[in-house]
C-alpha cells in the first residue's frame, strides 16, 4: 500500500494514500466510484493495518461539497468503513480529540486538509473542492474550533495534501468571479489569452484561509504533487472514472 506520511511522532500519525498498480484497482479507496466494493475493503484494511488499527476504527462521511463539520465521538467508530450507507451524512470536515479514530477524507484533484492541535490533542480531516473553498470550508473550520473548542490557532498545524495544480485546474469566468470574491485570492489565479481558461491555485487559497484562521505560516505545510501529472495520483478532471486517495490521520492512543 503505497502512501505518503505527513506525520508520524509518538501523538500522531497522518498521511495519503496513492494510486498503486499493484493494489486492487489501483489503490482505490473509495467505495462511492469502484468496480467492486470488496476490493476497496480490502485496500482499506491494508491500509489500517500498516497504521496499527483496524477497520472498524475508520470514520468517513459521505462528501457534498458543503461546509458541513462533524464532530466525531467514540459512537461514529466504523461509520463509513465498509458502507456509504453508515458514513456521516452531508459532511466535508471531520475532527475529534479521541484517540485510536482514523478520520479519512476522499480525493481525486480537491484539497485534502489534515490538521492537530498539540495542546488539545484534537485532529482532523478536511475536503475543499473548489465548491468547499468557496464556502470557507477550512477558515469555517478554525473557527468552530476556536469557538467551540477553545483551540489557540498557535498551536495547529496543517497539512494541505496533493490536489489539482494550478497549471492543471483551468475554470471558466463563472468560477474565477467566485474565487475573486473572496477578495484575497488574486495572486492564486492568472488568464491564459490563448485558451481564455482562468488558472487557480487552490491549495495556496486553502493556505491563505487557514493564514486568515490565524495559524502561522510555517505551521502549514503544502505537498506540491499534482494528481493530474504524477502517475501515483487519482485525477478526476484527467479520468472520469478516477479512484480516489484517501487522505487520513490518527491520535494513537
């Protein structure tokens, strides 16, 4: 089981799966576009061994592209590991202070984001498309977290996973509008005169939300890897049947 590991201390362990052709279709992780659902099973239970737990210490939602948060808890344990039907409804953002949870989120070209709090001992996972990027997913996200968990921004760190490059995520002036009304995404988007496509950086979008959140700039890190160039990544824009990376992170207990 290929992956890339963001994170690996004695708290806490994050990271992403990759496309591997030498794993059931390819590594795929996602049970919502597979050919067959128990090779995804199987791909998962790989992956949960190789992080010490079992599947049923997996929690996903079922991703809408909504700003929708999750507050995660010993009785989600197993929601979404081997049934769409039990994952978390609506939900793009995940995160819990229990330990032993592997909260998961699924992509192919959107941003995932993983992230800890060292003090409070809270972690989580985010999928920004460029829908949820638009809505503030990640900055909406900090701010409950500040709100309601009383996390200091100083203490998160960030990890903005592999997604679609800006060379690769061309939009239509429809979706650059919505990009440049958030009023501080202009140095994350340039015009090609000769295919008359916007180019959008969304991962530097999502860093700058989480800038915006107050968290320190060398707090976040961003893996550069474009999913629709690198073969070890699940483009959806390049293949429309795309598998996906599942973007994952732990509090061991």
């Amino acid at each position: 089981m290929k992956t890339n590991i963001y994170l690996d201390n004695e708290r806490f362990i994050a990271g992403i799966t990759m496309r591997d052709p030498h794993e059931p279709e390819e590594g795929n992780m996602a049970l919502h576009t597979c050919l067959n659902p128990d090779h995804i099973i199987q791909n998962r239970k790989k992956l949960a061994a190789t992080l010490n737990c079992g599947l049923d210490q997996l929690v996903c939602a079922n991703q809408t592209h909504s700003a929708n948060i999750h507050k995660v808890t010993l009785d989600d344990q197993g929601k979404g590991a081997e049934s769409n039907h039990t994952a978390i409804q609506n939900t793009d953002a995940l995160y819990t202070d229990e330990p032993n949870l592997l909260l998961g989120s699924f992509t192919a070209d959107c941003v995932p984001i993983t992230f800890y709090d060292a003090a409070k001992g809270i972690i989580g996972v985010i999928h920004s498309g460029w829908k949820g990027t638009i809505q503030e997913i990640s900055l909406k996200t900090f701010e409950l977290l500040k709100n309601a968990e009383h996390c200091r921004p100083n203490n998160l760190h960030i990890y903005i996973g592999t997604a679609l490059s800006q060379e690769k995520f061309e939009v239509d002036e429809d979706v650059y509008l919505q990009f440049k009304a958030l009023g501080y995404a202009d140095d994350f988007m340039y015009y090609n005169d000769q295919t008359h496509k916007y180019h959008i950086d969304n991962q530097q979008t999502v860093k700058k939300q989480c800038e915006l959140a107050g968290i320190p700039t060398e707090q976040i890190t961003v893996d550069p890897t474009c999913t629709y160039l690198n073969p070890e990544g699940f483009s959806y824009r390049q293949d429309k049947q795309a598998g996906r990376h599942l973007t994952f992170i732990m509090k061991k207990g």
